[in-house]
C-alpha cells in the first residue's frame, strides 16, 4: 500500500475531520426535531412523521442529480460550504418561525442540500486517497463520522437539557462553522477528479441508468437498501417521541443517549469493516440486516427510557456496517465505468426513498394504532429485507464493472 505523501496526508486528515463534523450537518436536526416538535410544540405524531419525511423525500428528488453533478463537477469544495451555509440557515428558520408550513420548507431545503454530503465526501475520499487505499480511507472517513455523530449528540443533547431543546438549532450551527473550516482545510491541488479505474468514455457514454437497473447485484442492493430503511429510519424518532411524552425536559438527554451508545458502537464496527469486508461483502450485510426485526422487536418489550437506549446497540452494529460495505459494494459493481458517483447518488435515492415513506407511514400507524403496532410493523418488513438480501444477493468483493450487462 503506497503511503500518501504529507501534503496529501493533511488533506485526508482535514477530509478524516470534515466527516465528523459533517456528520450532524448532513442529517439535519434528525431525531432532535422529532423531540422538539413533540416537546415543545406539542404537535402529533402524523405531522411530525411529514416534518421528518419532508426532508427524507426532499432526497430522494435530488440524490441522483446530486450524485450526477458529483461526476461531473471539479467544485466540490465549494459545492460543501454553499450546503453547509444553507442547511445553518434552514436550521435557524425552524426555530425562529416554526409553524408547519415553515418547518416543512426548512426540512425540504435541508433534505435537498444535504443529498450533496454524499457523494462529495465518497469523491473526496477516492480522489485524495486513491482507488488503492479507498477501502482503508472510507473505512477511517466513516469511523470520524460516527465519532462525530458522538460529540453531536452529546453537543446537541446537553444544549437541548439546558435550553428546553431550542439549544438544538445552535448546536447545528456549531457544527456548520466546523465543516466549512475543515472544507478549506483540504488542499485543491491534492484532490485527482478522475477517480478509481481508468473510464473507457466510449463506453461510458453507453451506460444509462437502465443499463445499471438491469445489473442484478445492483438492483437487489437497492431494493434491500429501501426496505432496510423503512424499516429503520422511523424507529430512533418513534423512541424520541415517546421520550418527549415521558420524560419532558429530560427527553433531549435521553434522545442524546440513544444516538450516543449507537454511534459508539459503530466507531469501531465501521473501523473494522473496512478490514473486514476484504474477505466478503455479503455476509458482513447479512448480520446487519439481521439486527434490524431483532431491534424493533425488542423495543415492544419493556418502555423505560434506560431500556430503549440500551437497544441502540443494535442499531450502532447494523449502522456501522451498513455505512461502510454498501459504498464498497457499490464501488465495486461500477468501478471503471464513470458512473460511481451517480451510482452512490442512486443507492442514497433508495435509501432516500425508504426513509421517507418510513417516517410519514409509521407516523400515521403509531397515531392510530400505537408504539407497539407500528414497531411490529417496521420489524416485519426489516425481516422481509433481511430473507431477501439473504437470498438474492451476490458477492461483490470480486467483480469488476468494466461491463455492466445484466448479471443472471
């Protein structure tokens, strides 16, 4: 493995550093609004199920171009901070006007400007690390991200306990300033736009996203990927909502401690997955498909706010594996074609689009039927995802994407 040289290796530190603090810019205020919304405001459960969605399906319209642009734009730095300043704003919006209609447009304009973190930091980390060392850099990029998902929550929780959760707006804009200062921090000249296999353009040219639908690997990636994420994008806000009802002004501390033991858990599985995943992809997703029924289960079981968060464990396994192996699954399907970032673009719309019919579904589900239907639900289609992915999907580990005809 060929060492980056020290200019180089102060870019990808300042790009290590840029996932960390982008970690709680690129999802927004996340299941912190839910409580907020629940606390505060005291809205239902089917409204605050649209304001969550709202930026989820925001992701789905933009994801793919979003990715698309990644391809073929050399801006990348200034494509972050632009995002970055609009999410700080968006975020700001939401606390100074915050009835429905203002909060949906916020949520829409961050879902939108956040589909860019994606694809950007992917592209940074193969353009600065190399195609050589790209599962080691996304590996670490991705182990930073979880650390600050960390410090965020902890941030955000404790600014919450102490602000009647409005301290949850300006702990966003605390992390805003940190990634735009680390964005600047990565040198220009460090960062190669023509990245991974060298792109035969004739036949680039030839591959649309028809083409791509038609790879099966790829297409059970990104059905599995949609259920997988309506299966697990509602659970965290459901909780945060039940803690909003019980616990009052603690309830941002609790929320803060059910994201913190998650992302706790998914530094090191994140760190090791990327040396993992050299002997297969497959089965390391198999075991995170398998955390998600066996969580939703458990939170039907018990309701104490020490319980729920003890069952972030799983999430934090699942999450941290999740997180690393798909963007290597899809590298490696599309490797050499020029399509990897519209390709990362694609699966982020799946997960996108997974989400987004999660939160709104299971938000009218709970008003009508309860905590514990709706979790039963979200666990029967986790468990769907799980037989599916187990079934149908084929290593990726080995294939290269020089040719994407159809597989099978």
């Amino acid at each position: 493995m060929i060492n980056p040289t020290p200019n180089k290796a102060r870019s990808l530190n300042c790009l290590n550093w840029l996932n960390f603090s982008a970690a709680d810019v690129a999802t927004g205020l996340g299941p912190f609004l839910a409580v907020y919304l629940a606390s505060n405001l005291k809205w239902d459960p089917s409204k605050i199920g649209i304001a969550i969605g709202a930026m989820s399906l925001a992701t789905v319209v933009a994801q793919s171009p979003a990715g698309w642009l990644c391809d073929v734009s050399d801006k990348k730095r200034l494509g972050i901070v632009v995002v970055t300043l609009t999410i700080c704003i968006a975020g700001f919006c939401m606390l100074f006007f915050p009835s429905f209609y203002a909060v949906i447009g916020c949520q829409i304009a961050i879902g939108v400007a956040a589909t860019f973190f994606g694809p950007v930091l992917i592209s940074l980390a193969m353009g600065i690390g190399g195609v050589d060392r790209f599962d080691h850099t996304i590996s670490r990029n991705q182990t930073f991200n979880h650390a600050g998902n960390v410090a965020s929550a902890v941030i955000i929780g404790l600014l919450g306990k102490f602000t009647n959760n409005e301290g949850i707006f300006y702990g966003l804009a605390i992390f805003c300033v940190m990634s735009i200062i680390f964005t600047l921090g990565i040198r220009e000249k460090d960062i190669s736009h023509q990245t991974g296999a060298p792109v035969d353009e004739e036949k680039s040219a030839k591959i649309g996203i028809i083409t791509m639908l038609k790879n099966k690997g790829y297409l059970i990636l990104l059905f599995s990927a949609i259920l997988f994420h309506f299966a697990n994008a509602a659970m965290l806000p459901l909780v945060g909502q039940e803690l909003g009802r019980d616990e009052g002004s603690n309830a941002s501390l609790y929320m803060s401690a059910c994201i913190v033991l998650a992302q706790a858990v998914m530094v090191p599985i994140a760190f090791m997955s990327g040396k993992w995943a050299k002997g297969g992809r497959r089965k390391l997703m198999i075991f995170a498909f398998m955390m998600l029924p066996i969580r939703g289960i458990l939170y039907t079981l018990y309701k104490g706010a020490p319980y729920l968060v003890s069952i972030q464990v799983l999430d934090g396994i699942a999450g941290g594996i999740f997180s690393v192996v798909s963007i290597l699954m899809v590298s490696d399907l599309f490797k050499g074609s020029g399509k990897e970032n519209f390709a990362q673009g694609i699966l982020a719309t799946s997960v996108g689009i997974g989400a987004s019919l999660s939160n709104v579904i299971s938000g009218y589900i709970v008003s009508h039927a309860g905590f514990d239907y709706g979790m039963f639900i979200l666990a029967a289609i986790a468990f769907v995802a799980f037989v599916i992915f187990y079934w149908k999907m084929p290593e990726t580990v080995n294939v290269t994407a020089r040719s994407l005809a159809p597989a099978g």
